[in-house]
C-alpha cells in the first residue's frame, strides 16, 4: 500500500497507516489482560538519549507500516516538533506512538497529524485516540487554530476514530495516493479564546493580542 499522496510532498504522508482495524467502542483490555490505565504516555525528549528514543518510534512505526519512513521524515518532526510526538508505554515497552507538526498554513496556526501507529495486540485499548488527544492538547496549548490530517478513504477504523475525537470530512482527494486509492481530508477546528468583549458596555476590540493577554491599539466599535 503506498503512502505517498500524489502531488505532495513524499514526507508528508497520511495518517492512516498504522491503524487499520478500529478501536473497539466497548473492549478495554488488550489481549494480554493490560488496561488503558496501565500505558505511561510521554513526549519525545531532545537531547536526552535521543538516538535511542529516535531508534525505539522508528522500530514500532516500520513494523507496522507497509512501507517505512526514512529517517530524514523521522528527523523533520522531532527536531522541529518533539512536544508533539507522543509515546505510549506498557511495561517498558513501547506501543503507541503519534507524530505531528504545528506551523502557519496561511492565515491559519494549523496542526498535522502525520503518523499514527498503534501495535497489533493493543489496539482494543482505544489508545490511538489517548495518543490523539494529548497531541491535540499540546496543540491547542500552542495557540493552534486547526488540526488536518488524511485518511484512506476506505479505512472505516481510522475514519470512526477522528470523527469521534471531533474531525469532520473536509474534501475527498481523488487518487491521492500512488496505489490510486483515495482519501479523506479531515478537519478539526479548535474553539477560539474566550471574548475579551466588555460585557457591561458591550463593545468589542480589535487588535493583536500581546504576549500577556493584553489587546493591543483596540478600538471599540
């Protein structure tokens, strides 16, 4: 199955790959009796034994990818985006892992979602929706405005899994992929800051919002 979207970039895959079967809504327990509760989750950590942490994302991911990223992929996100990639852990092991990048796209903070993988025997945890959501978190955290990511279109796991974390179709992308499948583009939009509107006066401000909150050279209106 290939993963490189037709007139995009090779390193800008979909985030589809790794899970393929869907999560279950109701099973919590992985074949070896393990619970959600039981997966440590944590951030990629530069310059903290950084190869192994590179090396350890980069086993999980080919082993479950049909076709692997190289490492210059790998190096893209984490060096300029390691908040934003996730890890899960059970008993030292790792299980889980989501990739994705946060940049201006436009007049819009978005964030992408590029990789998704989950192991085999974990995921009735519904742990790709815990990855999911802490990148989410982070990206939010960050001042995101939206977060985009692309789905096979026949991949109905995947599909169930972001429209329940709040992702809508936004276009389908006819033979995005080189094996001529399709795809989804999905959307979430983050909701905006609370109103800094005076609700005594009723006047609203337009301006930039500083580094502490403060509207700059608003006027009312």
């Amino acid at each position: 199955r290939a993963r490189t979207p037709v007139g995009a970039m090779a390193t800008m895959s979909a985030a589809r790959d790794g899970y393929v079967s869907g999560e279950s809504p109701l099973v919590a327990t992985a074949c070896d009796g393990a619970t959600l509760a039981d997966v440590v989750f944590s951030q990629f950590v530069p310059g903290e034994d950084e190869e192994t942490q590179m090396n350890t994302l980069m086993q999980i991911i080919d082993a479950e990818l049909s076709e692997p990223y190289t490492v210059f992929t790998y190096r893209y996100f984490i060096k300029n985006w390691p908040e934003l990639c996730v890890l899960a852990w059970l008993n030292k092991e790792c299980i889980g892992v989501v990739i994705c990048k946060l940049d201006q796209h436009r007049e819009s903070f978005r964030g992408y979602v590029g990789m998704l993988v989950v192991t085999k025997p974990h995921r009735d945890l519904k742990l790709g929706s815990s990855l999911v959501s802490r990148a989410l978190g982070v990206m939010r955290q960050h001042g995101a405005d939206e977060c985009v990511l692309e789905v096979e279109s026949t991949n109905k796991g995947a599909l169930r899994l972001y429209e329940n974390l709040g992702f809508i179709r936004d276009k389908r992308l006819e033979r995005y992929y080189l094996s001529g499948g399709d795809a989804y583009r999905m959307k979430l939009l983050f909701p905006l800051p609370p109103s800094t509107a005076d609700d005594e006066n009723d006047i609203e401000y337009e301006g930039v919002v500083c580094g502490d909150g403060v509207v700059s050279h608003g006027e009312g209106r």
